[in-house]
C-alpha cells in the first residue's frame, strides 16, 4: 500500500473509532440522585440549622 492509501484508510479508522466512543458512552441516569436527594433534603436542612445554632448563636 502506498503512504496516501495508509492515511486515507487511517483516518477512515480514526472517524469510526470517535463514533463508535460518541454512541457507546452513555450518560449516567441522575434520576434515582433525585429522587435520594428530595427523600433526604429536609433532614439534611435540619441538621445544618442545629449545626448552624450551635456554632454562630
């Protein structure tokens, strides 16, 4: 193979390879964060405003 035929076909491998990368990684799915975050948010503000009392007041 000539040098112009090795990079055509080197480049063609490299454009598959960064789409293959693009479509397999997925995103992670924050919606259970979420979820866990709004369970625990009011019990998270209590404890912050006695923390908050004891060390400022």
């Amino acid at each position: 193979m000539t040098n112009a035929a090795l990079q055509k076909r080197i480049a063609k491998l490299e454009a598959e390879l960064k789409l293959i990368k693009r479509v397999g990684m997925r995103r992670p799915n924050l919606a259970i964060d979420d979820k866990n975050w709004k369970k625990m948010k009011a019990t998270v503000k209590k404890v912050r405003a006695e923390l908050y009392k004891e060390r400022y007041a």
